[in-house]
C-alpha cells in the first residue's frame, strides 16, 4: 500500500507520455524486423501474432517489475539485433528448434546475472566511453530528421518548429505536443490510410521446443552475443549516463528467467532497452530523477496494453507516414544525444578514447556478427588502454 501511494504520489503525465513513446517508437520500428523475420522463413500468422504477443506481454512484465522494484527507469524490449540475426537464422531450422535456442539462451542470460560477472564489465567502463557509446548509438536518429526533410518537407518542419516552441513553453510536455500535432498533420495530409484497421486480441500459442546441438551453436551463441552487447550493455550506459546506479545482475536474471517462461508462446528474449530507454531517462520525463521511475511502469502497462492487441497495432503504425515516426524518435532522442556528447567532452581524461567509441559506434558496422556498441567500447577500450 505505501509503495501505491508513493506512485500515485510520484506520477506524472510527462512521465506517462514518455513510457508511452518508448513503446510507440518500439512498435512503428524494430517490430518490423520481426515481420520481415515472420516472412522469410514462412510462419503461419498466427505463430507471428503469438511471437509478438510474447515479445510484448514479456517486456511489460519485465519493465513493470523491475522500475517498480527499483525505483530506477528500467524500460525493457525485445532483442532488436536479435530480430535481425532470425531473418536470416530461421530459413535453416525448424521453429521448434528456435525456441529450443530461445529457451538455452534465456538460461545462460539467468546464469550470467546470477553470477554478477556482468556488473563487473561495467563498473570499469570509464564514464566518458560509456556515454560516447550512447551518443553513438543514438546519433543516426538525430540524423534522421534531416533526412526526413527530403521526402517529406512541411510534415518535418511543422514538428519541428512545434517542439522548439513547445519547449519554451512548456520543456516537460514537449515531445506529447510534437506527437500531437504531428499526428493531425498527417491526417490532414492524406498520408494515411486506416482502411481495414479494427481491434482484435491475440490468442498466444505453446510451442514446445526441440534441442539440436548444431542450432544452439549457430544461433545460439550468436543471439547471446548481441543480445548482451547490443542491449545490455548500451541499456546499463543509458542509466549510467542518466545517473542511475542500479547494478545489472537483477535486471539481466530476471530478464533471462521472463524469456524462459515466454520462449514457448515464441519469444525470442526480453532485455534492457537502449534507443528507447533514452527517452525515460532524462529530465523530459521529469525533473526530479527520482520520479522519473513512472516512466519505466508506464512504458510496461503499454507494452501490455499494445502486446494483447499486437496485430492490430502493428497494422495502425505501419499506415503511418516513416518520416513522421523518424522525426518524432530523433527530436525524442535530442536530450539524450546531448548529454551523451557533454560526457564525452566532460572526461577530459579519457577524450581520445571517448571520441573513437563514438566514431566507431555511429558508423554502424557489423564485424563478426557483432554490432558498432560492441566494437565500440573494444576499440575505444584499446585507445584508453595504451
């Protein structure tokens, strides 16, 4: 009753907002992946609505639990380069072998959190390269509102100049009023088309798993890999940089134990999230840090909310124009490029090594089946090293 109280103490409609366009921008993006993964390797419908229903349902749980807990912005997703590792991973084994692999990796990810060895990389991850990582995973969606001013002017602009003059207003309420606007200008537009869209809930389905020892070394050891480098890691540098010190070895147990138990209705993991996490964490959600927790169990209500009517939603954002969804995460994400950039500058130290990260983890590159976070911090780790 008084940890109720204090949330009902402790809320805020800007923290609300915030949970709410972390799990807007994580449905109008990296759930495409998983369609086009559903696509390539011919799952029935139904087994796409059940990995999606999965995904979700396991990433509220998850989000809820922990920034409840904690008292920290934890926000949770699936694993997006994991996704994307399954477009090309499932044309080769049979979906009972996946979530076999599924059901593996969520057990070495409960072993690894249990073991604390993960808080251990952490901790001596100097701050100016943890917060160049974030700058460089985020810079690409700050990018991208300019690009989007090619194809689509008038739309970019008038969300632009709506959140610059919104934030003089009113700083907190900013990206709602950019949603907003933006949003009824699309409609207005005629770049919408909502035909054929109704509420329908989702029926998730059991899938029992088979275990094939060559399948849990080629995706297996790959989907950990990414999904500890591409998630966990840049996740916890967010909450660094954000000032956030919860240590990672219950986040990342639970996240394992989640996707366990949701493997076999077709997730393939829940973990920390990192482009979306920004978003929770810094003063557009509110001013006081230790508030800013509502924005972690608002995301998490919405993924469960969005998760039991997941092909629906999936349908309404993709009658969405792509410049409006690119616009609204990239203006989103300004504060949290911003004071990834002030750490980098700030570690007067460590500014060689800060820079390399950030160069290395902006470009995008993908070496051995690892992302740009991950060669990141190795290259900038040399740098600071030598």
């Amino acid at each position: 009753m008084v940890n109720l109280k204090r949330i009902k103490e402790d809320f805020s409609y800007s923290a609300l907002i915030s949970g709410l366009l972390a799990v807007v921008i994580s449905y109008a993006g990296p759930l495409v992946i998983i369609f086009q993964a559903s696509q390539v390797s011919h799952l029935p419908v139904n087994v796409m609505s059940s990995w999606v229903w999965a995904v979700s349902i396991g990433s509220g749980l998850l989000g809820i639990i922990l920034s409840f807990r904690y008292k920290v912005p934890i926000i949770t997703a699936w694993s997006t380069p994991g996704a994307a590792l399954l477009v090309t991973s499932l044309t080769s084994m049979s979906l009972n072998e996946a979530i076999g692999v599924y059901i593996c990796v969520g057990i070495c990810t409960l072993i690894i959190g249990i073991s604390g060895f993960f808080d251990k990389v952490i901790d001596i991850i100097p701050k100016g390269l943890a917060s160049a990582l974030l700058a460089g995973i985020l810079l690409n969606f700050g990018l991208g509102i300019f690009k989007s001013l090619q194809s689509n002017f008038y739309l970019v602009i008038i969300m632009l100049v709506t959140y610059l003059i919104s934030k003089r207003i009113n700083a907190r309420y900013s990206i709602a009023a950019v949603l907003v606007f933006g949003l009824f200008s699309s409609v207005i537009m005629g770049m919408t088309n909502f035909t054929g869209f109704h509420l329908s809930l989702v029926k998730p389905i059991l899938i029992m798993p088979e275990f094939r020892l060559h399948s849990l070394i080629s995706l297996g050891i790959p989907l950990l890999l990414v999904s500890l480098t591409g998630q966990f890691m840049p996740g916890m540098a967010v909450l660094r940089t954000s000032n956030f010190t919860v240590k990672s070895s219950p986040i990342i147990s639970l996240s394992g134990a989640i996707s366990i138990l949701f493997s076999f209705l077709g997730s393939h993991g829940v973990n920390l999230a990192a482009i979306t996490a920004a978003i929770c964490t810094g003063e557009e959600s509110h001013k006081d840090k230790d508030k800013r927790y509502i924005a972690g169990i608002s995301s998490g209500f919405f993924y469960i909310v969005f998760g039991l009517f997941s092909s629906a939603i999936a349908l309404l954002f993709s009658a969405l124009p792509h410049q409006f969804i690119a616009t609204l995460a990239g203006l989103a994400l300004i504060g949290a490029i911003l004071n990834g950039l002030v750490g980098v500058v700030t570690d007067t130290s460590n500014r060689e090594a800060s820079l390399i990260t950030f160069l290395t983890t902006a470009s995008g590159i993908t070496f051995l089946g690892l992302g740009s976070a991950f060669w990141g911090l190795i290259f900038g780790y040399v740098a600071y090293f030598i």
